[in-house]
C-alpha cells in the first residue's frame, strides 16, 4: 500500500513559498513594510499636514518661513535628515521597484479589487518617488539656500507652482504620495496582524480612505495659497532675505526661535 510522502511538492518554476521568520527576503520586506511607515510616513504627515498647513492663511509666508527656519536649525539636522528620511526613503523606494519587478500584474485576467489596489500602490509609489526627488532637488540644491534664507521658502515654492506644467505635477505628485500612505497604513496594518477580521480592515480601510481626502485637502489648500498671492521676484527676496541676515548675524526669524 502506498504511503502518503510528508515532503513539500518541488516546484518546477518560480520561488519557494516563504514562510514567516525565514529567510533574508522576509526581514526586507518587513523592513520595507515598517520604512513606509516610520520614518517615511511620519516624513509625508509633518511635510503636508504641518509644514504645508502653515502656508495657508493671511500670515502664510511669515509662517511657513518660521516652519522652515524651525526645521532648518533642529539639531545634528543634517543626520536627522540622512538617517530620517533620505537613506529610508532610498531603501523603501528602490527594494519597492525590486517588489514590483518580481511580481507580475493579473489585473486583465483577474480583476478583483485587492489586484487592483496592488497595481495602483506600485503606480502611487513610483509617480510619488519621483516627485520626492524633483521637489527635493529644487528646494534644495538649486537657487537660494533655503536654510540659510527661509524667508525665501514660500517664494521659492510660489516660483514653481505659477507655472501650470509644474502645478499639475505637484498635483498629481501630492495625490500619488498621499495615496500611497494612506493606503500603506492599511496594508502595514494588515500585514503585522493589527488589524484582522474583515469587519475590523473594512473600517480600517474607511479610515484610510478619509484620511487620504485629509492629506490632499490640506495639499490642495496650500497649493492654492502658493498659486494666489502676488508673485515676489527674485530683488524681492534677495532684498527680504538681506534685511533679516546682518552681517555676521543670522535672520530675524532664526533669532526670535532662540530667544
């Protein structure tokens, strides 16, 4: 009588089934999984519900110069960004476009929502990494220093946006990262065992949902305070930023933090 082997079947083509705790691939993905989160996440929640919130009102420029004079004096800032955002965002980024090079799409031959939303997170993720990098590059290393010169940050950010082209990328770049988070906060939360049970992951998923709305809303708010104030010219700013930097002395912004 024949016995029943206890062995796994030997799969002809692909990869093994990985099973939890084992392997390097497991420790990666839940590093990319956690990265999206903290500090990745926690990056895109100050930069769009803080830092951007505070350009919105009548005292906009003043505020956000004094958001990003704040920001810019923090201390060890430039490990704080290094190790806090930069590397992190690197890793999540690249071994994400590894994930997805990996996986295949079957959204024409199964097309259930849960394919779908995988599809649109690689989609979100890419559109929003490149983003990341164009506005990075811009604020940072092109122009003004904005962290010897906040005063100058919300012109420098207006200079861009007035211009259609690049306010719908900034459009389509804000709604792609906010997507990406919010709908990341799900999967991570589905994923490391939160949240389980259908019911309990369809009101997470509501949550998700409403506070993807939250972050575009307060995005689109910011844009539109950007694109609506008269636009301040380059002697405009060079002359703000000089009247705030005594020789020898920091800005007026900086000063009055320290005090």
């Amino acid at each position: 009588m024949a016995s029943a082997s206890s062995s796994a079947p030997v799969l002809a083509h692909g990869v093994a089934p990985l099973r939890a705790g084992q392997g390097i691939s497991f420790v990666l993905r839940r590093l990319h999984s956690l990265t999206g989160i903290v500090p990745v996440g926690a990056f895109l929640f100050e930069h769009i519900l803080i830092s951007n919130s505070t350009a919105i009102g009548q005292n906009g420029p003043s505020a956000y110069a004094r958001q990003v004079s704040f920001l810019a004096n923090l201390p060890l800032v430039f490990f704080l960004e290094l190790f806090g955002i930069w590397i992190p965002i690197a890793y999540h980024a690249l071994y994400g476009f590894y994930i997805w090079y990996r996986g295949e799409g079957n959204t024409g031959s199964y097309p259930w929502s849960g394919n779908w939303m995988y599809t649109l997170q690689r989609w979100t993720g890419a559109i929003a990494f490149i983003y990341i990098v164009w506005h990075t590059y811009t604020m940072r290393f092109t122009g003004i220093d904005l962290h010897d010169h906040p005063l100058a940050s919300f012109g420098k950010v207006q200079e861009e946006v007035i211009h259609t082209p690049l306010f719908l990328f900034y459009v389509v770049g804000l709604v792609a990262a906010s997507w990406h988070f919010a709908y990341g906060i799900w999967l991570f939360s589905a994923k490391w065992g939160i949240v389980s049970g259908d019911k309990a992951q369809k009101r997470l998923l509501r949550a998700c949902l409403v506070f993807f709305l939250l972050l575009c809303g307060v995005g689109f708010a910011s844009l539109y305070s950007f694109r609506s104030r008269p636009v301040a010219d380059d002697d405009q700013n060079r002359a703000m930023t000089q009247s705030n930097h005594p020789p020898g002395g920091q800005s007026t912004v900086v000063g009055k933090r320290a005090q």
